[in-house]
C-alpha cells in the first residue's frame, strides 16, 4: 500500500509560489527545499513538490503542458467544513490566484476551485458524507 504522495508541479518562480503557499498557511520541508524545488507540506503524508521548470524538465521526456491553456491536473484537497473552504479560497484570491469556476454544491459537497500562480488548477472541497447517497 502506497504510504505517502508527492504531486510534483512545475513553478516558474519558486520564490513567489513559497510565498504565495505560506500565505494560504502551508509550511515546507528544508530537507527537500533548494533553489531548484521545495517540499509543500499538505498534511500528515502528503505533499507537492514545487519544481524550477528546467529542473521538472528533467524528470520527463514530455515537454510541459502550459497550464495557461491546458489543464494538467487538479490537485483537489478535502477540507473539514465549508468555512475552511472559503477560508482557504479567498486567501488564495488575496494572495494573487484567480477564481477558476463558480462555486460547486451538490448531494452533500460543497466546493471552490482556483488558479495559482503557474495557472495549475487547485480544487478545495468539503464533503458531508451523511448526506451522500450511495451510487
């Protein structure tokens, strides 16, 4: 069984995005943190690797999707409440993300998307598992 996940993105500016992650409250691990990338703590086992894109280029043979016009991934993070959502998001939105699709409720979840500053697609959520029904 898988005990850990790194969700490696390129960043143009490591600087810039470390700054704009601290500011929505993530912190970063200094053993995995040099000019060319940074470990993103996002909780217990979990993590994104924020890569200089000429040091991601090195990890594929692919060229990098332009997130401005193509949509790569969406790293989606589950959040306790609604409050924590929109606690999250508009500090994201603060700190210079733009909002990426209006809210999403439906069946019990509840969700905000937005860009960060490379344009890769962040999707926060809260799910009431009461109210989910079965499929």
């Amino acid at each position: 069984m898988v005990n850990q996940i790194f969700v490696n993105l390129p960043v143009k500016d490591l600087k810039r995005s470390v700054a704009f992650f601290t500011k929505l409250g993530f912190s970063f691990n200094p053993q995995f943190t040099d000019e060319n990338a940074t470990c993103m703590i996002i909780g217990e086992n979990m993590y994104a690797m924020l890569l200089v894109e000429k040091f991601f280029k090195t990890f594929t043979p692919k060229e990098i999707a332009n997130a401005r016009v193509n949509t790569e991934s969406i790293v989606s993070l589950a959040l306790g409440d609604r409050d924590e959502v929109d606690s999250l998001v508009n500090c994201a939105l603060d700190a210079g993300a733009k909002l990426a699709n209006p809210p999403m409720e439906m069946d019990g979840m509840y969700g905000l998307s937005f860009f960060d500053l490379d344009d890769h697609l962040w999707e926060v959520f809260y799910m009431d598992l009461s109210k989910i029904q079965p499929v």
